[in-house]
C-alpha cells in the first residue's frame, strides 16, 4: 500500500518551505478572522494540489537545489513555483468552506466544518475572505500567467457545484452529466495544479497541456474514489458515510447500478433516493442497492481507466524521482480510503 509519505519524500523540503510560504503570505486583521484563518490552514488535508504542483515542477524543471538550512535537507522548487502552489491550494480551501455551508456539514476531515464552528454566514465571509487575498496575493507578484489560470479555474468550480445542485433538485444526474459535474468541480483544478507546476518552471506550451491532462485524469478518479469512499461504511475520511445519498446526489457507484435495472426499478430507487435527506431506512436501503449491484466494483473499473491515462502521459517523460512519486500518486488514489 502507497502512503502519502512516500509521494512526498523527494520534495520533502519544498513542502515544508511551502508551508512556511503560506503561513507568511496569509494573516487576517482581526482577532475572529484570525482565528478562523487559523483554523482554517491548520485543517487542511493532504496537500495533494500542491504535492503535485511541486513534483510537475520538479519533473518538468531543471533540477537545481538548495540547500535548506533550517531543515538541513535540499530544496528545488522556485519562489513561483510556491506562489503557484498556494494560488491553487487557497482557491480549494476556500471552495471546501463555501462546499460545507452549501451541504449544510457539521465535519471536515474528522474536525467541525468552519461554519459548524462560527455559524454560516460567518464561513462564508472567510471563504471570500482567504478568494480575495489569494487573488490580491496575485496580483501583488505580477505573475500574471499563473494567475489567469486560476481565475477560470474559479469559474468552472462555481459551474460544477451550479450543475451539481441543480441535477440533485431534479434527480435526473446520467453518466454524462455526472462526467461534467466532477470534471468542474474536482479534475479541472488538479489539471491547473499541475499545468502551473509546469509553467512555473518555464516548461513548453506542449508539455504544460500535457500535464493539464495529467491532473485532470487523476483528478476524475480522485472524485471518483471520494465518490465511492461514500458508500464504503470503513472509510477512513472523517466525513460522515453515504453523505452523497442525503444530499440526493448521484454519483457513479448508484448510476452504474441504475444503468443496468429497468426503467420501472430505477423509478422506485429515485422515489427512494428523494427520502434520503429525511429517512435513514431509505439510505440503508439504497446502500444495499449500490452493495448488491456491486456499483463500487463498477465504479472503480472506470477510476481504473483514468489512471491508466494518467500513467501513459508520465510515460513520456524520463525516469526521475519524481516521475516515480507522480506513479505512485496515481497507485495512491485508487487505494486510498481516506
Ligand atoms: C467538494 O465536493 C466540493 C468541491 C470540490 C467544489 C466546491 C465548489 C464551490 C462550493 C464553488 C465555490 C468556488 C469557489 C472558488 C469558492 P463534495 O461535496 O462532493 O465533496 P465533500 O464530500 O468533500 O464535501
Ligand atoms: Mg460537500
């Protein structure tokens, strides 16, 4: 099994430089601001956006070092690089606050969600808040090519969440639309995450689309994975499970089951499926559907496919250590269970 610690190992000092980066460039006026802030950075996840910014860098660039004294360990990535690294990680936070007041969640990644802390309306302050000074942080380096990618990259988050609600409204989401949905609002800013690490280091034109479709791959199957992380009752991901049912959305695990039942049966699982926000036996019930119908096994072949793409584009480039921690990214991603 892939931890997370192995894919970090080769830019080992980078992410901590990285986190220190942030640290320094986020800091609120205001004791409350400050201390959602806080709180807000101190719970962030992974870092599998900047994880992959910086090993795109690192493959893409040259491989000059420095020396880190504090850490004693050797850095390779630019000060831009960093820069390019926070724009995207600030901008999925944000979305992340703004995806919990919408969903209406108490808990994120095993802690109280920011508006279940300081109310909704609070929140959504914070989440505009950390929008605007990633933004203003932006603007301020002058770099602007990397900032134009993440200001479409915000738009395309607000349509995939747009989308997503109003597919839940109408309990019409095919695999089609369900494609869209998590293209927007999850693979198109891993893609951007790993364009920047490219552009930031000065690489082509070609291989900076490359490695958009890179993380736009691994992206779709990280979104997969999540999707059927929530119908796995020992998930690790301190969300609660089967979430996706009480917010009436469907995702791949329940349209590859629904695909395959009658037009008759897939009417009585949406009849199900619109008492789920109120009734747990109707989520019992339609977990068991997705259990039998073995919709996560179904699910997880497509996730499959994705990687496989993912893999071939890494293909091209040569063996390095990052090369193989961006292999063993995509291994990570479909075995993870948090
Ligand atoms: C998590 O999905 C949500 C997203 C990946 C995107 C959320 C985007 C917005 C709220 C639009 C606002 C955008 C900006 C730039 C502020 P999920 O609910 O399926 O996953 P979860 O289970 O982790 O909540
Ligand atoms: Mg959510």
């Amino acid at each position: 099994m892939i931890s997370i610690e192995v894919i970090r190992k080769p830019i080992l000092a980078d992410l901590e430089a990285f986190d220190n980066f942030v640290a320094d460039n986020f800091s609120a006026e205001g004791e409350m601001l400050q201390d959602m802030l806080t709180y807000a950075l101190s719970s962030r996840g992974k870092g599998v956006r900047p994880i992959l910014t910086m090993l795109a860098a690192s493959m893409c660039g040259s491989t000059a070092t420095t020396d880190d004294e504090q850490c004693g360990r050797e850095r390779h990535c630019s000060k831009r690089t960093y820069l390019a690294a926070m724009l995207v990680e600030m901008i999925h936070t944000a979305s992340l606050i703004h995806d919990d007041v919408l969903d209406g969640a108490d808990e994120r990644r095993g802690k109280p969600s920011v508006n279940a802390k300081w109310q909704s309306d609070t929140a959504i302050i914070l989440g505009d808040y950390i929008l605007a000074r990633t933004m203003s942080l932006g603007m301020a380096s002058a770099q602007y090519d990397l900032v134009s990618y993440v200001g479409s990259a915000m738009a395309t988050l607000c349509e995939g969440e747009v989308l997503q609600s109003q597919h839940a409204n109408r309990f019409d989401t095919t695999r089609n639309d369900y494609f869209d949905i998590i293209y927007r609002k999850t693979a198109s800013l891993l893609g951007v995450a790993a364009a920047l690490g490219a552009l930031s280091v000065g690489a082509s034109r070609e291989e900076v689309d490359r490695m958009r479709k890179f993380g736009e791959a691994i992206g779709m199957a990280f979104q997969i994975q999540d999707d059927i992380l929530d119908y796995n009752r020992q998930n690790n991901t301190g969300k609660p499970v089967n979430n996706d049912l009480r917010e009436h959305k469907i995702t791949l695990p329940l349209i590859e089951v629904m695909e395959r039942e009658t037009a008759e049966r897939r009417a009585e699982i949406v009849a199900s499926l619109r008492r789920c926000d109120v009734d747990e036996a109707a989520v019992d019930e339609l977990q068991r559907v997705v259990d039998e119908g073995r919709g996560a096994e179904f699910a997880s072949e497509t996730m499959h496919a994705y990687l496989s793409r993912a893999m071939h584009l890494l293909a091209k480039y040569p063996e390095s250590p990052y090369r193989a921690a961006l292999m063993n990214l995509c291994t990570f991603i479909a075995e993870r269970d948090k």
